[in-house]
C-alpha cells in the first residue's frame, strides 16, 4: 500500500541518520548521553509510524479529491505524532523537528504517488501546497505539540509565547494559520525556514550533496556525515543559535567546513579533525549540540529514498 510505503521509506531516514556516526555533538550509534541514547531514538522511529501513515492516507485522500487541503488536520497529526514519541521512550523529545518536516512530506508523498509516477518536483510541489493551506486550529495544535515535547531552547514567536495560557485566543484572533506563525519563527529556526522557502535546504543543499556522495561510491555512513557537515557548513545550526547565539553557531558552521575542506570522514586527517570535533562539542555536556542539523540531514535522506535511493 502507498501509505506502507511512505511509511517504510520515512522511517528508514529515520533509523540511518541517528544511526551515521561521527556526527559531531549529535547521539549516533557509538555515542550518546546521560539522558538522550541511541536507543531513545530507535524507540521514537517506531512510535511515530503510525502517524506517517495517517499522513500518507490523508495525502491519498486528497489526491483522490475526497477532502480539501484544509481538511487534513496536519496539527492534530503533529501533536499526535509528538504524543506517541514521549509515550515510547524515556528521553523526552527526540525527533519533534523530524516530525515537524516529515509530516507535510508523508502528506505528499501519499498525494503523489496516488496521482501520478512519483518524482521530487511533484513532491516538492505538493508539500508546498500542503503548508500553506493550513489553519488556526493547525496552529493551535502544533503550539500544543512543542509544550508536549519542551525543546531546547525555544520561548517566544514574537508575542506569541508558547508558554501564554491564552495562546489559542491570540493566534485565533489575529487569524494565524501554522504557516503565518512559522514565517514569523523562519528567522531563526531552520525547520520554520522549511515550510517557508519550500525546503530549500534539503532540496537544494542536501539532497544534491547526498546524491553526489552516493555516486562517488561513498558508503551510506559516509555520505550521511559527509551530508551532515555540508549542511552544517553552510547553514548555521539553529538549535545553537537560539541558545548562544549567531556568533557560535557560525563559528561552529566554520569548523564544519574546514573538516570537509580537509576531506571529512573519507580521508585520515578530515577523519581525526571530525572526531577531535564530536569530543569537543560533547564536553559541553550536550550543549552545544547541532540538533537542527540532524533533523534536515534527515529529511535530506528521506527524499533520497522516496525517490529510490536504497542502502
């Protein structure tokens, strides 16, 4: 079935991108954290399939012309997809970005593929339509699904405070769609600047450099931090950025790209820098942590296998 599929292939990006290591500051396979572990991850992959599904029944559902864009619901999805992840593992919020950018993805990828031969323009196309016919009650539901899962340094959108009791009332009266509050966030969260610029980072930094990777005979780990630290490079970590600010999230973007102009994880000097690297940025004890990285190197990888790319 379409949704199975959309589901397999999402959840694989999923499993490859935490499992990739060295990824400087992230938890991989080899490394983790007092709280946060390999594991957790594995566990929250699980938990949010069935919501990737859901998601790719809506998308057939509007391809077949049986509901209206505005009719999907995409933050009750959301917020159940952020429920189903705290319910499965101990850690907190593992993944709530990737569901963030993995939703409207599933949304299309079951629209597509129920309409027509699959390809990343009729994708790209349809997430874009997806975003911006969302709602308030979109709004109100994802704001209720990042208080759900307490990320890392995040407060305030402008005046909208996720922690105001009367949020649903504001963003109802100011008449705010999911898509309004995240070109006021896209500013500074690269997952917002997603939905914005029609995924701009993972269609056209990612995925390209990915694609590269894998056709130069680079392994799947390879190319998965090789992606990683292009991404890193060339787009400033928001998760960092909110915490400490422009100044360290570039200074951590330039290191990312002297490691990849020394060759990164395929040559032995690129290979120590980038480990030297990791142990610097976990010494901090998670917090100078490049989260936001991880998220589009995993979404990077699920248009990669969407469109056919297998390990």
């Amino acid at each position: 079935m379409i949704e199975q599929y959309v589901t397999n292939c999402l959840q694989l990006a999923m499993l490859l991108e935490v499992s990739a290591y060295p990824k400087p500051g992230n938890v991989h396979r080899t490394a983790g954290y007092d709280d946060t572990k390999f594991e957790h991850f594995l566990a929250s992959t699980v938990a949010v399939g069935e919501q990737f599904r859901n998601s790719a029944k809506k998308g057939i559902l509007v391809s077949k012309g049986r509901i209206g864009f505005e009719k999907i619901r995409i933050g009750k999805i959301i917020k159940d997809a952020v429920q189903s992840m705290l319910d499965w593992q101990s850690s907190g919020n593992t993944s709530l970005g990737i569901i963030l950018l993995f939703v409207p993805m599933a949304i299309a990828g079951g629209a597509v593929l129920e309409k027509s031969k699959f390809s990343l323009e009729g994708l790209r196309q349809s997430i874009k339509k997806i975003v911006r016919t969302t709602t308030c009650d979109d709004a109100i539901k994802t704001y209720e699904a990042i208080n759900l899962a307490r990320p890392g340094g995040l407060g305030k959108v402008k005046k909208y405070d996720l922690k105001m009791e009367s949020i649903s009332n504001e963003i109802q009266k100011d008449n705010l769609s999911l898509f309004d509050i995240f070109k006021i966030s896209s500013s500074y969260d690269s997952v917002a600047r997603e939905w914005v610029k029609n995924y701009s980072i993972t269609f056209d930094i990612g995925y390209p450099y990915f694609d590269d990777c894998i056709k130069k005979d680079l392994s799947v780990n390879e190319a998965i931090v090789q992606t990683f630290l292009k991404i890193l490079s060339t787009v400033p970590d928001s998760l960092i950025l909110r915490k400490f600010g422009l100044s360290k999230a570039e200074e951590i973007s330039f290191r990312a790209k002297k490691i990849l102009e020394r060759g990164g994880i395929i040559t032995e000097r690129g290979k120590k820098e980038l480990i030297l690297f990791d142990r610097l940025l976990r010494n901090n004890k998670n917090k100078i942590n490049p989260g936001t990285t991880a998220d589009l190197t995993a979404s990077t990888l699920a248009i990669s296998i969407l469109n056919g790319y297998r390990p």
